[in-house]
C-alpha cells in the first residue's frame, strides 16, 4: 500500500470509526480496489479531487469488508448488502467509514473552513442562537458537521437545517440533538470531536423516535 495513506480507528460507543488519510495520488494506481462497475463510473469523473475522493473511499472499504460493492438508496444513503450499519463522510484527503452492529449511525468529517462564520445564517436555528457561541469558528464547525450527521440519520431529502435539525451543547464533545419530522420528533446523542484538525461527529447511541401522536 502507498505510503501515503494512513490509517486508524477510533471508537465512539460501540461504533468503530475507520479513517484513512490521504496525499496526492493517481487513482487509476489503485483500479484493484474497486469492483469493475466502480472502475466504470471512476472514469466519468473530470475532477482530479473527486476521483481521489471516490478510490480512497473504496481503498478503505476494500481494507475493512473486502470489495464489497457500494450501492446507493434511492436518496442516496450508501449501504453494503450484509453489512448491518454503516456510514460513510470525507473531507480534505480523509475519509472516515462509521461501523455499527447493533444501530443505525450518521457520520461526519468537516475540515475547518475559513468563511464558516459568514455561512452560520444558512443552518443555524433560533435555540443555537440563543444557547451557542455563535462566534465561534470551532462551535459552528461543530454545528454545522453534526447536522450533516443529522441529515443521514433523518433518512429524507428537503431538511431545512435551521429549523428541522436542532442542537444542544453539553459539553466540548457531548452534544445532543433533534430531528424534527411531519410526524414524529428523533432525538440523538452525539459525539462531535477534533481529530487532526477535523471535526468529526457520530451518534453515540442508537436515536429515540417519538410520534406526535403519543
């Protein structure tokens, strides 16, 4: 394996976080990793970062489940069939691949980013205004990767942010969040945290489910 891929587990309840990072490589060196069908559709892309992005991703699914092919629901969540529960993210030359036996998770990766406090307007809600550091690069950064994280446990397109996805801070790392549906309220426990200059947020439980009609 090039030596420029490092690799590491992290772990937040019972889910393993498996990360690799990444520097410049040609991914047509790597076409061994991917299923023929992956190999195909690596060659449409134009972009350089996004056909890096695609191989690395399947470098480290092929490191942890083999060439399991990745397929993609109808709103896009990716799943691997006979593999429980699983989440995928990237972000600058890393990506991260959630596992969980036992719940469904949500994984984030967010690399800082120098205009986050000028985009805080488009995702953040009344609560977070009121309760958050709202000139914080870090929080926002946290905000911001942890809804993300909402958004595919929420399992449906059109989430308005700033007022379906709600979080609360407890601690620099405990966070507490909630997805607001038509008919129901989920509730979340997550972990959002630095690593190496990324933040990454994962739900640390399996999420609670409410109907309004109870």
């Amino acid at each position: 394996m090039n030596m420029g891929f490092h690799f590491e587990n992290i772990h937040s309840g019972s889910t393993t976080i498996h990360l690799m990072s990444y520097s410049t490589f040609n991914p047509l060196d790597y076409t061994d990793k991917l299923t023929d069908t992956e190999v195909q559709r690596l060659l449409t892309f134009k972009s350089t970062k996004r056909r890096q992005e695609y191989t690395a991703t399947r470098i480290l699914r092929s490191r942890i489940f083999g060439k399991k092919h990745i397929y993609y629901s109808e709103i896009g969540a990716p799943y691997i069939k006979d593999i429980p529960h699983f989440s995928i993210s990237h972000s600058n030359h890393q990506v991260g691949i959630a596992v969980n036996e036992d719940y469904y998770i949500g994984l984030d990766l967010e690399s800082y980013r120098s205009n986050i406090l000028s985009l805080r307007d488009k995702f953040l809600s009344q609560h977070e205004r009121d309760h958050i550091d709202i000139d914080s690069s870090l929080d926002i950064t946290k905000i911001w990767s942890a809804k993300e994280a909402l958004y595919k446990l929420a399992g449906r397109k059109k989430i308005i942010f700033s007022e379906e996805l709600i979080l609360s801070k407890l601690t620099d790392q405990k966070w507490n969040g909630k997805i607001i549906n038509p008919n129901n309220e989920v509730f979340v426990k997550l972990d959002i945290f630095d690593r190496n200059n990324t933040i990454i947020s994962i739900n640390s439980e399996a999420v609670v489910k409410i109907d309004r009609n109870i």
